[in-house]
C-alpha cells in the first residue's frame, strides 16, 4: 500500500474551511475531486480547457483582489499550461494559490506515466518563475501550511500535492457551461448572460 495521499481527502481538507474561497478545478479529475468534496456555487469547474486552469485563476485573481482564489488542478494540466506559470509570476497576485494534485499519471487517458514521474519539477518551475512560496507535499502533517496560505494573500503561491495513483470513481459536476459560468457570476453578486 503506497505512503502517498489520497487525492479525494486532499481536495477536501483544501475546501473544508473555505468562507470566501473561489475555487477553479482544472480539467478531469480534479473537477470530479472538488464536486465530490461538496459542489459550491464559487467552484469553477472547466470543461475542454487543457492546460487552461492556470490562467482562468489568474483572471479571476485579478478581477477579484479581495477574495482568495485556488486552482486546484492536476500534474497533466499544469504540463500543458507551464508557459501560465511565468505570466503569474510577473503578475504576482497576491490573492492566487495554485495546487497540482500530482499522481504521476494521465488520469482521463489509462494512467500512462506523465512528465513529473520521470523527474519534471513542477514547484522548481513555479520558484524560477517568481512564485514567493513553492512547496511539494507528501504527508498529511504539511496540509496544514497549504491550507493556511489559501486565505492568507500572499502569494502566488504553488503546492504540488504528491497522491497515491489510482483513479477513484467519477463523481461528475454539472457539464453544462452556461450554466457553470451563471452560478458562479452569480455567487459572485454579478449579473448573467
């Protein structure tokens, strides 16, 4: 049985506490995390945006400088969006906190090994392009500094969560982005189109 954390209790423990938290799920598995974890009108879940989550958090961050913003994505995602990493770091927004769920595989795809299982250094990345806090995480008794950093605005901030790879049960958000982007404005207090 592997040491490594569970990516579900993970993503749960990160919204537990969440008041005014906005929250963006990357791409697969990580949107089936965070809805299983509790479905929110403040999450954000993308659908056929690869290598996107990033940015949209950075969007967010800036639009929204009073409220914490997290991304919560997986190691595949952050693969593809690498380049976002360099433009949060020149921007800086202290309200940002970007987390990789880190199994080491391509969950949607047959759990073929990804980049990061053969030594691609994803929070190293995040340090050299300006990030001030950058941590890679294997045990539960470091959760905590994560957790704390969500509301504390001094980012960016970038955590690479190391999970066990398996891929648990689909639990599927609303597909439907009208209506996804809609209720999130909505708890937002703007107005829809």
């Amino acid at each position: 049985m592997s040491d490594l954390l569970e990516r579900r209790a993970v993503v749960k423990r990160l919204v537990a506490n969440r008041r005014d938290l906005l929250v963006v799920a990357g791409l697969g598995s990580t949107a089936y995390d965070l809805f299983a974890a509790g479905d929110h009108p403040a999450n954000f879940y993308l659908w056929g945006a690869m290598g996107g989550a990033a940015m949209i958090g950075l969007g967010l961050a800036l639009a929204q400088p009073a409220k914490p913003v997290l991304v919560v994505t997986g190691d595949g995602e952050q693969l593809m969006g690498m380049g976002g990493l360099a433009t949060i770091g020149a921007q800086r927004p202290a309200n940002l906190s970007v987390v990789v769920i880190d199994n080491e595989r391509f969950g949607e795809t047959g759990l073929q090994r990804s980049h990061t299982a053969y030594g691609a250094d994803l929070a190293g990345v995040a340090k050299a392009c300006g990030f001030g806090w950058t941590r890679e995480i294997r045990a539960e008794t470091q959760l905590g500094e994560l957790v704390d950093r969500l509301h504390a605005k001094a980012g960016p901030s970038f955590a690479v969560v190391k999970v066990a790879p398996v891929n648990p049960p689909r639990v599927l958000p609303a597909r439907d982005g009208v209506y996804v982007k809609n209720r999130f404005r909505e708890s937002l207090g703007l107005g829809v189109n």
